[in-house]
C-alpha cells in the first residue's frame, strides 16, 4: 500500500540555520506530493506541492523537489525564522478520495 | 474568505453522551473528509463525501458516523463515544478527487471523552 515516512522530531534549530527535513514514500501509480505546516492551534494549510518528477514545489523560502528515482520529497529552507516553528506533514495523492499524510515532523527554532 | 469551520474548539464530555462535531466550507467544494491526529501517528481518515448523499469510509471509521445532506456541510457524530476517541479531530475540503488538488483544513476540534 501507500505509505509516507517523515523523520522524527523534534527539530531543533538556531535562526538562520539550514533546514532539512527528511520525507521518503511508497506508492502504486504515480502520485502528486504535499508539504503541509500545522502552526500552534490551527488546522494544516498547503505550503506546497509537486505533481510530476523533478518539479519543484517553493512557497515562503521552503522549497522541495520531486524525486522519482529516489522516492524522496525532502523539504528545505536556508534560513529559518522563529515563526517558521510548527508541525511539518509531508502527504501523497494518487488520485481518488484519499490523501495519506506522514506522522508529522516537530521543528523549533530558537532565538 | 475561504474557510473551513469546525464547532466546538474544544469539548469535554463523558462515555456514552452522543455529541455531534459540525464542518462547514464556504468553497463549493465536492470533497469533504474527518481525520483524527494522534501523536506519532499523524492524520488518519475516519470518512470522506464526494458530494451530497454520498460517503465512504476511511480507515479508522468504527464508532464514528457522518451524513452529507447539503453540499457545504458534514458533520461527524459520536454515538456513544469512548475514552479512545479523545483526539484532535480536523474536516477538510477540496475541489474534487484529482491527485494535484490539496485539501483545506479546519481549525481543528480537541475532544475529550472521560
């Protein structure tokens, strides 16, 4: 079946640091790819997305790239922010009615 | 704007009191599903609607109900709700089942069953 792994958190940065966070899948047929961000009460909002090999998905400085070869979607960011502090989702869709989300990756980032 | 609205925020209630927890998209959106999210193990779906009248399950839909009588709402009820349904709870919402379409997601509701 459809799976996603995201690395464990928390991830703890200095401001200014580099950001990586880690996202591998599994999938039948060819899916599109999600990054989502959950800030402290609220509900996930779309950072961005990638729907074929090789494009790039960018929002807000994050950036990730789709690769085929790899089964990777790794999320990246040169510099991080105090406010860039969430919950990471990375997520797939094949097509259909479901959406299957990574367990989630903590990030804090310090002063 | 664009929303997504989950009533209660929060709610704390007993074992066995039925409760209903409300969604409501202004989006015109077809597609509308419930997730729990449980620590360590992300979002899963209980049910999702591709338009009025029409619900599936999820993977995780036991003690859980839902109805799509009008296409803005869905609504998830508890009949008789159980300690291991306290969880955060989120509806989401989207234009239609194609693999590049996100979902947009409520606030969320924190249910606690004692």
């Amino acid at each position: 079946g459809n799976s996603v792994t995201q690395m464990e958190g928390p991830v703890t940065l200095s401001e200014e640091a580099f950001l990586t966070i880690n996202c591998t899948y599994t999938a039948t047929g060819y899916p599109s790819l999600f990054w989502y961000v959950q800030y402290p009460g609220e509900g996930l909002q779309l950072l961005l997305k990638a729907t074929k090999a090789d494009d790039k998905g960018s929002n807000k400085g994050f950036e990730a790239t789709y690769r085929k070869e790899t089964t990777s979607f790794h999320l990246e960011k040169g510099s991080v922010q105090v406010s860039d502090s969430a919950v990471y989702f990375c997520a797939l869709k094949t097509g259909g009615f479901k959406t299957i989300f990574g367990a989630g990756t903590r990030l804090f980032v310090k002063a | 704007e664009a929303q997504v609205t989950q009533n209660p925020r929060y709610l704390i209630t007993v074992t066995g009191k039925k409760l209903t927890v409300t969604c409501s998209q202004n989006m015109n959106h077809e597609y509308m599903s419930w997730y729990r999210q449980d620590p360590g193990l992300g979002l899963r779906q209980i049910y999702y609607s591709m338009n009025v009248e029409v619900t599936d399950k999820g993977d995780v839909p036991e003690g859980y109900k839902v109805s799509r009588k009008e296409k803005r709402n869905f609504p998830l009820i508890l009949e008789s709700p159980s300690p291991n349904q306290t969880s955060l709870y989120f509806c989401a919402s989207s234009f239609g089942s194609e693999r590049g379409q996100p979902q947009h997601f409520g606030d969320g509701t924190r249910l606690s069953i004692l």
